[in-house]
C-alpha cells in the first residue's frame, strides 16, 4: 500500500490546531501581563495570582532593589554590552563575588550570567 506523501510546506500551511486551541481559549502562553510584575498580576483585566514567575522571593517589586537597581542604572547603564570576557569586569563583579565567597566561606567565587558561560 503506498502512502501518499505531502510536502512538509503543504502540513505546515494546513497546520490548524494552534488556532483550534486559541479559539477554545485554552492557549495559556504569551498572554500579555498588565502593570507591574509580581504576586499577583492582570492578564485580560483579571486578577491572578503569578504562579509561573521566578520571584519566589519577591525581590523584583521590593523597594530596596528596586531603588538600588536605579542607582545602578545612573551609574552603569542598563548593561555591560557583552560578556565580562570581553568587555571587563565591574567592580560590581568584584563586590559580588568576594560576597559570595565569604558568605560560603571559601577563599575564592566566580560568577557568570549564563549557564552557557560557566560551562565554556
């Protein structure tokens, strides 16, 4: 028995279900989050609460960070436009890391931005 075989471009442009899945109002990614990021939030004018979220200490809305996080901003920028490889390091690196390291009492600490960067 042969099977007629569709050219991979004909299933994509027949491909339905995403749609399918939005119309049922099911598709529960990309939902466009309103104001500001935290325990709870507004998606379509409804209140949730944020149970997807990372902030599971609740440190991305605490005035303290934030206020330290605009300082930070005044004096850095909003980035270092590459890897500390490349463009050096901060004394925020520094900082961080003799933190870290005291805090978990070892001589030395290094960080990185990325899981990819600390495996290379």
């Amino acid at each position: 028995m042969d099977k007629v075989q569709r050219d991979v471009f004909q299933k994509c442009s027949e491909f339905d279900r995403l749609e399918k899945v939005r119309e049922s109002g099911l598709y529960p990614y990309f939902l466009p989050l309103g104001g500001h990021v935290g325990a709870e939030m507004k998606i379509d004018g409804h209140s949730i609460i944020m149970l997807g979220s990372n902030n599971y200490l609740g440190l991305t809305d605490h005035p303290v960070i934030m206020e330290k996080a605009k300082e930070a901003i005044d004096k850095y920028g909003t980035g270092c436009t590459g890897s500390r490889f490349l463009n050096g390091t901060l004394d925020l690196h520094i900082e961080l890391e003799e933190k870290l390291a005291d805090f978990l009492g070892k001589e030395m600490a290094i960080t990185f931005s990325t899981g990819f960067q600390s495996n290379l």
